[in-house]
C-alpha cells in the first residue's frame, strides 16, 4: 500500500479540518470536538472560549498557523487516512494532567520529542498506517537533534480508544524501551540521536 506521509503546515490546515471533521471519529462522535488539542489545553480557555461556535475547531486553526500543533498527516489515494500527533515535549502543556505525574519527571537537558496521539480512519486501521507515521516521527526527530522520541501508551491494552497514543507494540517493533511505568501506563523512549 502507497502511502504517503506529510508534515503538517499551515497549508495543509483544510485537509486537517476534513479528517477530523468527517473522517477521524467516524465511528466514536463523542470525541470528535477536540481536534486532537487536549494535550495543549489550559484552563484559560475555557474563559476564553465562551461564546464561540466551535472553540476547539477555531482553535486548532490558530494552532496550526502559529506552529503550536505539529505532527504528521498520512495520505492514500490523496485522501487523509491518519494523523499523528507529536511535537516537543515542552509544548504540551496538558501532558500533566493525562500521564501519571511520577511519570513525567526527566532530566531537564535533555531533548525530547512526544508522540502523544494517533487517529486512522476506520477503514484503514490494520494496515500499518501508524506503523509509517511513527518512522517519520522518528526519522525527522533524530534530523532536528532531538536525542529521544517519547511515548505514553497503556501497557497490555486491547481498546483502540485506549490506546489513542499508540498500542505498546507499535513502539516495541520500532525499538522503544521500557524508559519509565506506573500500574498499566508508562513511557517509553526510543533514543534517536547519541551524544557524543
């Protein structure tokens, strides 16, 4: 299967809308207003946002032109089929509030990309789209001199909706470690770049 993976740019902000407007939570709608900005909320917003139509939408939009979302798109046939989510770890202000806070403690010299969510159409899941989305992640990380790409997934789980950041065994295959765990969440590491 030929697909392709593009970096998300301002560019490619309407073929972000169209995923996650008709595409990304075809078959889970109660997901489908947060635009995959979760990791970067604060609580300002919601004072913010107060009469808005579409906050999160409107949001995303000024995100994405501002470079504060940041990730990889995936296409087939020139369709999106997939989305990644992954961006500097310091940029994701809400990663607190959804990892185990023992779980985030790091040395802070150190240079690490997050990958902190996946999205497949429904039709396309199983056929290695995130697998393709994970090495460009990794590949462009190690280009910008990050020395790890990081992730957050549940260990063990099954549930795809669970597993919003990626099943275990798609870091295990690409040569994740064990970096940190707490009960059934943990981080795993992938070191991409070696000092030196």
């Amino acid at each position: 299967m030929d697909i392709e993976i593009r970096s998300l740019t301002p560019a490619l902000v309407d073929d972000y809308l169209y995923f996650f407007d008709n595409v990304a939570f075809a078959d889970h709608k109660e997901w489908s207003e947060c635009y995959c900005l979760a990791f970067h909320f604060e609580p300002a917003w919601d004072a913010e946002d107060a009469g808005l139509e579409n906050p999160w939408r409107e949001r995303a939009i000024k995100f994405i032109h501002e470079r504060k979302v940041q990730g990889y798109l995936a296409y087939f046939d020139n369709k999106v089929i997939g989305w990644c989510n992954a961006n500097d770890k310091k940029n994701y202000a809400a990663l607190k509030f959804n990892v185990k806070p023992e779980l985030l403690e790091e040395n802070g010299d150190e240079k690490v990309k997050s990958v902190v969510c996946f999205l497949i159409a429904p039709d396309m899941r199983g056929k290695g789209v995130a697998a393709k989305l994970l090495e460009r992640v990794c590949g462009d990380a190690k280009e910008q001199g990050y020395e790890y790409v990081e992730a957050y997934p549940r260990l063990g789980s099954k549930d795809m909706y669970e597993n919003h950041h990626g099943p275990d065994s798609l870091y295990f295959n690409q040569g994740f470690m064990l970096y940190k765990k707490c009960e059934n969440q943990a981080v795993l590491r992938k070191q991409v770049l070696y000092a030196g």
